[in-house]
C-alpha cells in the first residue's frame, strides 16, 4: 500500500468516527435506568363554590334576657372557626339577618341583626326577632297551638341559625339598612339505628349508613353497605336527640353548600360538629368543628 493509500484510508475513518460521534453511533454513556415519575397525590382542596354563610346558634334569652345568635362556623368560601372571621361576620355585618329554623326543620322566625355584643362570656349577634320560637308548634295562620317537649329536653329551646354572609363595603354591598331575604337552603332527614348514621346522601331514595363512633371522633367514616341492623328501623327526621350516645344531638340535615348532598349537623354537649359528602356519596367527611363559648343547655 503506498503512503498516498495510507493517509486516505486513515482520513476516510476519521471521518466516520466523527460523524457517528456527532449522530451518538459509536459514542458509549453509562447505561441509565428509566424511572418512572410518580405521579403527585390527589389533594382535596378546600370549597370554592357555594354560598357564603354563618353558622350560628340561636337562644331566645341568650343575650342577657333576650335572643341572640353564638356564631359557630364561616363558609366564606371554606369552612372555618377562626374567631375573628366570625367576629367580623357580625361587627362589619356581613350576616344581616338569621334564619333560625325550628326543630322539624321550618323556618321559626328571622334575627335582623343591629350589632355584636357579649353576655356570658360569648360573642352574640343581637338585634330584632320576628316568629315563634324553635320548639313551639304552630298552625296555618302562624299561631303556637303547643310546645315540643322532646325539643324543649333537647335543645333548650335554642336550634341552628343560618345567614348568608355579603360583602361589607364596595359597589356589591347592600346599603347598610337594607336586610336580605331569609336564607331558603334545602332540608333533609336522617336517622341513626344504633351505632350507625343513615342518611339519604345522593338522593337516590336508598339510605347511606356510616359509622356514628367514627363521627364523633372526628374521622372520615366509608359508607357501610353491608350493615345489617337486625331488622330495626328509624324514623327520619330534621332534628333529634340520639337515644345511644349522652349528650348527642343531631340539630340539622340540611344542603349548607349547595352541591345537592345534604350536611348533617351534630351538638356533642357544647361542641359543633359539621359532616357532609362534598367529593363522594360514599364517604362523610368533618367539615367543621367548633366549641360554643355559652352553654348549650
């Protein structure tokens, strides 16, 4: 091979080398394992949609002799016991009026309110009542025919209080004086039998039933499909006392949200406790939790 053979033989691998170099052909790397990426954790977020509202609960002599609301929890828009969102509910009077709804789940009467003050220790929203109280029973023309005694045993005569929280200034807010129309919120009914709750979640005419223990500590209890109760059965209803547990009652079935599945409302002694259904049928969840500062009896 002469030497002009040569040196073309050895540019023409050169030039090989550098174009499979340049394409990745004859270049070797560390082998690397692929991996998957994992795929980030479904994190419920809190409501955005839905009314804004207060919470609260109604006495007809809680302010030092005359009605008053506690309020208990804020949905604006997520759920929240933060005192000084309730307090600003009341003072900057977002809430201007209450619905109080009586112990079958009827609109009692309506709490305009004036202002904040405190008796006893608790934080009230007071101002004017119109309508009878949470336990009488009235007739057609709005006339107390009688009193409930299982709600008088119950709940004192004081129930559940809801108003609609407005903006406090600006060009949406109502003019100071105005008062909004009553809050109309869809009412539902639940029963517990035993140990469990049951409650219509979907509104497919089928009960839901869920651990009532788990409820009252606070988890988040799955539906029990398979729950026999020996054949006992229970009568629906708004509000009602529950025979197994002391010092429970269930002041409340009604849709807070507006989602089209019903909240159910507990008072465990003076703590609040708020369950609903918001991301599945099958599943309650703690929406709220919050303590009356007065006592509930």
């Amino acid at each position: 091979m002469t030497l002009f053979e040569t040196e073309m033989q050895m540019d023409f691998r050169i030039t090989i080398t550098l174009g499979l170099a340049a394409c990745g052909g004859t270049q070797s790397s560390p082998h690397k394992p692929i991996t998957a990426t994992p795929k980030p954790a479904v994190v419920e977020k809190p409501a955005t949609e839905g009314p804004s509202l207060l919470l609260g609960w109604y006495c007809p002599e809680s302010a030092a002799g005359r009605p008053g609301v506690e309020p208990v929890l804020a949905r604006d828009p997520a759920w929240t016991n933060e005192e000084a969102v309730l307090e600003r509910a009341i003072s900057a009077r977002r809430a201007k009026r209450f619905s109080v709804l009586g112990y079958q789940g009827q609109l009692s009467g309506i709490l305009s309110v004036a202002g904040g003050a405190t008796s006893g220790g608790a934080r009230l929203a007071i101002g004017s009542y119109l309508g009878a109280e949470p336990c009488d029973i009235v007739d057609s023309l709005g006339n107390v025919r009688s009193t409930d005694e299982q709600c008088l045993h119950a709940t004192q005569n004081c129930s559940l209080a809801v108003g609609l929280l407005e903006p406090a200034g600006g060009f949406d807010a109502r003019p100071y004086e105005e008062d909004p129309e009553a809050a109309e919120l869809a009412k539902s009914a639940a029963c517990e039998i035993g140990q469990n709750l049951a409650v219509d979640v979907d509104g497919d005419g089928t009960a839901e039933r869920f651990s009532l223990s788990e409820i009252l500590a606070g988890r988040s209890p799955v539906e029990l499909p398979l729950q026999d109760e020996g054949g006992r059965t229970c009568e629906s209803s708004f509000a009602s006392p529950i025979a197994d547990a002391e010092d429970l009652v269930r002041v409340g079935v009604l849709d807070l949200d507006g989602d089209g599945r019903p909240e159910v409302v507990y008072r465990n002694a003076s703590e609040f406790l708020v369950y609903g259904a918001p991301n599945s049928p099958a599943r309650m969840e703690l929406l709220g939790r919050a303590k009356l500062t007065s006592s509930p009896k």
